[in-house]
C-alpha cells in the first residue's frame, strides 16, 4: 500500500514532451482557466482518460453478456452524472467517450468562481480560494482543483466570516465591470474565431488560386500553339 505520506501520482506525463502543438493547446488551457502548472491539467486528463478507458472495457464486456457489465456501466454513469458530466438520465457509455478534458476542468471550484463573478480573473479566483474566502454552502473549500459535484454549484459563494462577504470591499469584483469585462471578451473572443477562420481558409484559396492558374496557363499555351498542317488528300 506505501506510506501514506507519500500519495501516489494521480497523473500521467505525455508520451512526447517536445510536441509543439500539444505544447501550445496545454498554454491556451493553463491561461485560460488559470492553472498553477500544468501537473493541474495532467491530472485533468488522466482523470478523462480513465473515464474513456472504463467505458470502452464495458462495452466490450456488455458484448459479451458479463452480467457484472450492467452494475458497472451504471455505476460509471451515476459517477459522471454526480461529477456533472453528463445529465442523471438518458446517458450512455458512447456519451462518456466524448468528454473533454475542459469539461473536467470546467467543474473545478477555481472556474466556477470565476464564471459567478466572484472574482475579476481566474487567477484571483485561486487566490481567494487558497486564502480561505470561498465556501460550497457553509464549508470553506480551500482547494482551487475540488470538482464541484451536481446541486453544488448555487451553493459556491463567499465564506461567511470573510471580509469578502461584505458588498463594500474594495477587493469585490463589481457587476458593471463584470459586464464589460465580459463584453471585452466576447469581442476578443470573436476576433480570435476570425482570425482561425482566415488561417483556415488561407491555404483553401491558395490551392483553388493556384489550380486556376494552371487552368489558364495550360489554356494560353493551347491557344498559343499553331494548328498541324494536314497532308493533302490523294485524289485517285
């Protein structure tokens, strides 16, 4: 079992360390949701992995007629439901095979901060968390990665005795500059999605422009070359 001072990893590393597109997908995550390093998304990932890997092992068994399938699959679905990740009826084992790792971390108490407009950034979201001004109902919850189950999230709010809690406080992120800051990153976020779409795009019209060249050049060359001369007929 090991001493359990010394928890086991709950992560896995990439296979590839030195991939640069992995590399910037994982950057646009630790940014967007405000993670310490990214041992957070490895985390994240692996749990999303296990999930995937338990649901592809019961379908295999549920092929098969395992009657201890059917216990299990409901077990992994009333796990996902309770974690939020899909809805408490009408999922499937194909549902729990296209989760997402943003999903995962869409669940964390940090994000769920953020998005309730308890803090200006996902950044000073943490910081309130590990400092002990953020509570799930009555309970102060100073962990930043606890996944909030189903039924929690109306319950995430300021803790009670935090200085926070007062409407006055300097540090309280106020609706209106909630509502522009939200307005700023809608326009950003838009600009970002055209910006992709052009970089999409740009390759397309090179090949189509380049294809219609060809046309037209094969086309001027074909105009440009004289006609054979034909042999005159014999006459008999």
């Amino acid at each position: 079992m090991g001493d359990p001072k010394f928890s086991r990893r709950k992560y896995e590393t990439p296979a590839h360390p030195w991939e640069g597109e992995r590399i910037k997908a994982e950057n646009n995550l630790l940014m967007k949701y405000g993670l310490k390093n990214k041992r957070e998304l490895w985390r994240a990932q692996s749990l999303v992995r296990s999930l995937r890997g338990q649901s592809r092992e019961l379908q295999a068994k549920t092929r098969t007629g395992d009657p201890q399938a059917k216990i299990e699959t409901d077990q992994l679905l009333a796990r996902c439901a309770r974690m939020s990740l899909l809805p408490p009826e009408g999922a499937t084992l194909n549902d729990v095979l296209v989760l997402t790792t943003e999903a995962i971390l869409a669940r964390r108490l940090q994000t769920m901060v953020y998005r309730k407009g308890l803090a200006y950034t996902p950044k000073q979201a943490r910081q309130f968390i590990v400092h002990g001004h953020a509570a799930i109902g009555s309970r102060k919850v100073t962990i930043p990665g606890y996944l909030v189950k189903r039924g929690e999230e109306e319950q995430v709010k300021y803790y009670l005795t935090s200085p926070i809690a007062n409407d006055l406080h300097p540090m309280r992120p106020k609706p209106e500059e909630l509502e522009a800051k939200a307005q700023e990153e809608a326009v950003k976020k838009e600009h970002e999605e055209k910006k992709e779409d052009i970089k999409v795009a740009k390759p397309k019209l090179k090949k189509i422009i380049a294809t219609e060249l060809k046309e037209e050049k094969d086309e001027d060359i074909e105009a440009a070359t004289p006609p054979e001369p034909t042999e005159p007929e014999e006459k008999g």
